[in-house]
C-alpha cells in the first residue's frame, strides 16, 4: 500500500493554520464590509467555454480540465489522437476548475445584470487552481480574496481601494508601501518618446527596471526595435524622482503632446485630491510609472503593494478595467478591483511574527477524571459549562491522568479541572492554568463565573 | 456570442445567499467548537489513488477526474482507446475532485498522526464533488459540514453528537427526529431471524421501509434468497413499537442467542445512559432498528436527522466506523461523526421561514448627493463614520437622487443622509430611515451615536 500524499501544489491546513489564515480573512472582510462589498461566490468548475481565451494562450495551458463523466472516449478514435492533445481537449473536456474569481465574476454580472444593485460592490473569497510549476509560495491550489467595483468609472472608487489597503495592512501590523500608476501614463510614455502603439512593450521591459536595471531595459527594447532617438528621450524618465507632486509635474511637462498621457495624470490626481480629502497621508503612497502589473488588462489605475520588512514579491494587486464583462457579450461596464494574496500576507506574518497571541480556536476547559464514576460525575458540570457558552470536553476514554493532561498540553487547552473521589464528596474542584500552573479549589458555580 | 451559463448542478451564490448559508455555517461551527472539534481544510484536488476504491464502484464513476497537465495524450494510441474509457482515464489523469470530506480527513489523519493530539476531534465544512445527474436539492458542487472524532471507541462521543444535533437544530428553530441504531442490531437482526452473514442484504431491504411498505420489503428479501421461515421471523420485528425502552427489551428477548445483536443494544442502551446524565430528554431521539445509511462503512451507532415540518429527506447523518484509516495502511483507528446536509437545512429554514430577519451584509449608511461639491463633503464624513465601525458608503457618482435613492432600496441600506447646499452650509444632515420612512434632522455626531 503507497503511502497517502497531497497532489502535488497542494495544502492541507491543519487547526493551526486555520486559525491564522481565519484571522486575515477576517480582518479582510471586515473592511470590505465597512467599505459597502457584499459577499458572493461562484462554483469551482466553471464552462471551458467560460474560461478559455481570457488568460492568453499560457492560462488555457494552465487551467485544470476536467474529463467529461462517462464514456467520454467512445467517439475517439486514431484521427483525433492524431490531432494533438489540444484538440482533443475539446472533445473530452467541457469543464474546468476556476483560474481566478474574475473572469467567473464578470459571468455572474452578465447572468444577474438586471437584479443587481449598480454598482455593484462585490467580494469574494475562494480558492482558483492553476498548473503552474509549484515552487516555494506558488501553489497549484490557493485562495484569492478579492474585492470590485462594476457599473461606474468614478474614481472615489480608486481612492477607496486605497482605503481599503491602508486599513487592512494597518489592522494586520503589516509595514508596507502601496505603489500607483495608470494604464494611460503608458500609453502616454511611449506617445512622448515617439514609440506610438508599443506601450506594451515598453511596459513589459520597464517592469523589469528593479529587477535587471536600467542599461538591460534599454537594450531590451533596442533588441525590439525601439530607436535609438526613443531610447534617448526614455532615458531621462528613468531618473524621474522627488515627491509624488513633482513626479506629476515632470510628467505633465513631458505629456504636454500625449492627451491620454495627460488623462492619465489628471486621473490620479484626481485620486489624490479624493485621497486628502479623506484625510488619508500619502507616506506610504507612491507614484510609480514602471509599474505594469498584466497590462493588457488594465486600461486605468495599477495597484501594487509590497511588504516593507521582509524581501517578498507583491502582496497586493488591482487596477480599473474597462470591459470587463465585453467578453459575455454585455458591453461598457467599467470596474476598479484589488486582490489580497492571502499566502503572501500569511508568509510576512509568520515571519515577522504579527499573528495575534490566544487565537487558537480550542477547547477552554477539559474535565480530567481518575475512572468511570469520575467521569460520569462531569457529564452533567460539562453541559453547564456549555450552556454559559465555555468551550469544554471531557476525556472520553479511561486513561493515566498523565496522558490526559497530555492532551490538553497538545491541544493548548487553558484550563483543566481533575475529577477524583475528593471532588466528587466535597463538590470542590480543582482548575488548573495550564499555562501558569496556578491552581485554585472552587465550586463549579465559581469557576464557570471565572470562565464563562 | 454565446450566453453564459453555470456547470449544470452547480450554483453562484448572491450576497443574500451567502448571509443565510453563513448563517447556518457559523451557528454550526460554533456549536462544534463549543465541544471541542477544530477546523481543518483539505484540498479540493486528491490522488486518484487516494479516492479511487473508496466510494464503490458508482462512486469511482461519479468523481471527477482531472486531466493531467501538458501533452497528455502523447502515449495514447488506438489500443489503449480500444481497452475502453475507465482503463484509459488510469492514462490521462492522476488527480480527482473530492468526494467527501471522510476520506481527504483520513489521509491527513494518517500524514499527520503522530502530530496530532488523539482523540482527534476536527470539523470541516468545504465543498465535495460528484458526477450525479442534478435534479432538485442534488448538485454536483455542494457543501458538507463534518465533525468526526477519531482515536477513541467511547460512547461519551455518540452521546456527545447526539448533543450536538439538538443543539444546532434548536439555534437553527427547526423541529426535528432524531433515528438512532446500531449496526450490530442489524447483523444481530440477521443472526435472529436465521440469515447469518446476510445483513447487508437485510438493511438495503428494510432501509425501504418507510417508502415502499412491509410487503415489498419482504418480496425483495425472498427474491434475494431469504427463506420462508426467515421471513416469517422478521415479519414481527417490524412491528415493534413504543417507547425506545420497551424497544430495548423487546430486541433484547430477541438476540438471546446473538452476541452482536446484545452488544448493539448494550452500546445504544449506553448512550442513552449518557445522554440522560447531560440532562437531555429523548423526546426527539427514536431507536429505528431500520435505519441503514451507507451500512457497508458503519460498525456501530448510526444517526439520521429528519425536520418534522417539512417534507424533505434526512437533513444530517452519521454513525461509527472502525477502519477509517484502514485503507492507508494504518489500522485500529476507531471513529465517529455527523455531517449536516446545509443544502437541505437552507431549504427547510427557508420554507419555514426560520431565518432571523436583518441578517445581510451590507451598507448601514449612505451618503447621497447633489452633486460634485456636495459629494467632496461628504467624504471626510465617510471617514469619520467607519472610523467608528458604521459601515459606509457614498454614492461615487454624480446622478439623479432617484437613482441614488433606488441604490439604498435595492441594496437594503438602512440610512441615507443626502446632501445639499443647506446641509453643507448648517452642518445639519438629515438622516432619513429607509424601512420606518422617519426624518431626523441631526449634526453629524449625532448620527454617528446613533448608528455607531
């Protein structure tokens, strides 16, 4: 018999862990809540016909297929095999495991457009599937947490997200700076650099600009056939610093020929002056115009937040659309969303140890007893306990009181009561801190009033 | 372009879906919590090797079955077509949609054993997986929510359900009846009546009962090979009635002669012993000695919960088992657990109108506007109001108040304050109640105490 495992890319969550990811969904809730997000969620599988051709042609490859039920095979024969398994994809699979809450989302506006409260504020927390290759912090299985705005392009909605962001980090003790730019100072870019149409390009290279530096962006987009006159006036952009309000004015000076480089500005300033009007300081905000993030997706804001104390990828991302639902036939509904990554945030957690103490979601009493009449003596105490609402058990087997207190130590359960033939005459029992070691002799009345 | 649509036998859940599952979801968990149980999660995905074997032979057939990664039809050729489609999915996919929470929970026993502190009492509420034809109140997609204990043969943890059950249902407001039985009364049933080794026949047969009558029942079993003498032994079973303690020594005259039949009886006799030192009555807890559920798994205690107000199958089932790990190599492990059926306590709650009103998630205040200057004073105000936990919302763009005001009905917000020249020139807001119609015309602080 092999020995059981998890499909590789995969997590089990123990009651540890549970209780700590609970925490940050929590507290990510909460603040979706108070900000007006109301929860939804969607299947697991959804229509390959739903999925397919919204991630590029890596996401088709990526999405998890599933076999059709029953004979699923019975109509193949050597000529589709000999088409290649994309093709034969088609023929056995209709249905996939979700890619991220997105693309099922924009589904479920199209589906209940006409029952839906516009805008439409939602959030959802579930788990998408990817085949990726799994490697540290990238999993084939893990839950995206995710919070949107369709049916209106106001940009109070931008500055809300950036609400958002600063409370939740704040609430989670998390250091962090939130990074903004906006599709259209792209576009604008490579308009002032005479690149017209390539801001694609342009923006994959200069994402890179931490990473590789700024002579290997150059080259990178020489190789690309960027001329040498364009490289010349990108140069100095690179070098664009100071405050976020002299970054606007270099760039206004720059855009003064690209109208969508100028739209691009005036919309995050707009974001700003919404920003202070909520009285919101800008420290941990900062313009930055190599800032990408999946492009082709994004048409306005670009969010991205990355944890100050520990060297880890983003740990937040978002931005505006304008089509998100174009692709289900329902044209013009622009929508501003942001997506926590709950592993991430997990990971600076742990490591920069901010998990709150006591949040264990365990038993806060456990009756321990030297036999069967002992036992039985704490049935009825262990229903009052619970009645006051005290989590509490009661050892169910016979056992060495050693191996009782056991598993109260395993289980992290704070207090202990031991039930001899002492407590059974006099009524007075003994609760043990766990923790402390202290113990104290009281009626049960008395400690149900201590704990409940 | 075509419509969208979900995977047949799959649901989105809307945002008033989602309160009233979560809802039952946290009266549940809570309840599970007070006794002891911890939350773990499994992975959707599993090894087939994992699932497969364990459900029999229609259950390999409803999981689903993912398709491996990359060219996975790069072996494949006609011959392996020709073996048919269930030796050719062993080809192309590896991995599976879960089928149940029992078996995932039984792996993880098994990786983690020596961790774990035994007894080990976990709950998991996640979403299974299986291929059956959808029809009304079955999904392909659907939640359950278990708590099992494993590590210990002792009857406090039948009893312990038992509590548990009543204790849901009476948060939850719904009338319920409890089935109890024992697996060993049904092989004692089939030693009595002179059909040894026969009772996986026998429960199959009397399972029915209720649904198709004493006659068929009794056809069946002579089609099955059950004898006339047998038969003619039964046939009085079925009649005993009356309290669950004269059911007791009824059954106890009949196993005489069947050491398992008495041993059932003792277990079960023993668990009300239990249940009577918690102080429960037994009023809603009925020994039915035809009660089977899925009894090639149970070796002990069998549970079934059905609403007495609505006509609608068993809301929640359970029972012992002696070999949960068994299949992974690792025996002796005894356990029990319950799994509540949501999807059907959502229906019962909601035919009887058992949901506790105001129970949405959504927008406490609203901030409505005349315009560009009036919505740019609202916004500190916003500020102000979630500082203290009210959640909050402005109407992001400049529209209509109509369309405003349709905003907070649709959404079911409680309060609005619109906006004017008068309000941002007295500071006096007047904030209007949506449900009762009232006005108040207050400063600023004061809605805040009053919705804080």
């Amino acid at each position: 018999m092999s020995k059981p495992s998890v499909v590789r890319g995969t997590r089990d969550f123990g009651p540890e862990k549970m209780v700590r990811r609970n925490y940050i969904f929590g507290t990510i809730k909460s603040v979706f809540e108070k900000f007006g997000f109301q929860p939804i969620e969607t299947p697991a599988m959804e229509n390959l016909s739903t999925l397919m051709g919204k991630y590029g042609e890596e996401g088709d490859q990526l999405l998890f297929k599933i076999l059709n039920s029953g004979n699923f095979s019975e109509k193949i024969g050597q000529p589709d095999l000999d088409e290649g398994y994309k093709k034969l994809t088609t023929k056995i699979s209709e249905k996939g495991l979700k890619y991220d809450l997105t693309v099922p989302f924009a589904r479920y506006v199209v589906m209940n457009r006409n029952d839906l409260a516009m805008p439409f504020k939602r959030y959802q927390i579930q788990p998408v599937w990817r085949g990726d290759r799994p490697q540290k912090g990238r999993y084939r299985e893990f839950y995206q947490c995710d919070a949107d705005v369709v049916g209106t392009d106001s940009l109070i909605c931008e500055s809300e997200i950036v609400l958002m962001i600063h409370e939740v980090m704040q609430k989670l003790g998390i250091n962090f700076m939130l990074k903004i730019n906006n599709r259209k100072i792209l576009t604008g870019l490579s308009e002032a650099i005479g690149a017209v149409g390539e801001e694609g390009t342009l923006a994959v290279a200069i994402d890179k600009l931490d990473k590789i530096g700024k002579e290997k962006v150059l080259e990178e987009l020489a190789e690309k056939g960027f001329s040498a006159d364009s490289l010349s006036k990108l140069d100095p952009i690179f070098e664009i610093s100071g405050t976020n309000q002299e970054k606007f004015l270099k760039l206004e000076e720059l855009f003064q020929n690209s109208e969508i480089g100028q739209k691009g500005i005036a919309e995050l300033k707009q974001v700003w002056t919404y920003l202070s009007a909520f009285g919101v300081s800008e420290n941990n905000i900062e313009l930055d115009i190599t800032l990408a993030r999946g492009l082709s997706y994004y048409t306005g804001a670009i969010f991205e937040v990355k944890a100050l104390d520990v060297q880890i990828g983003s740990i937040t991302g978002g931005g505006r659309y304008d089509n998100l639902t174009g692709t289900f036939g329902v044209p013009g509904l622009s929508g501003v969303g942001i997506s926590f990554g709950v592993d991430r945030i997990y990971d600076v957690m742990e490591e920069l140890n901010l998990f709150p103490e006591n949040q264990s979601v365990t038993t806060k009493l456990l009756f321990c007893h030297f036999g069967e009449n002992e036992l039985n003596y704490a049935l009825p105490l262990l229903q009052k306990a619970r009645l006051v609402g005290v989590n509490t058990e009661v050892y169910p087997d016979v056992s060495k009181i050693k191996k009782q207190l056991d598993y109260a130590d395993k289980k992290k359960i704070q207090f202990v009561c031991i039930i001899g033939s002492d407590e059974m005459n006099t009524g007075i029992l003994t609760l043990k801190n766990m923790i402390s070691g202290e113990q104290e002799k009281l009626n049960f009345e008395d400690i149900l009033s201590k704990l409940g």
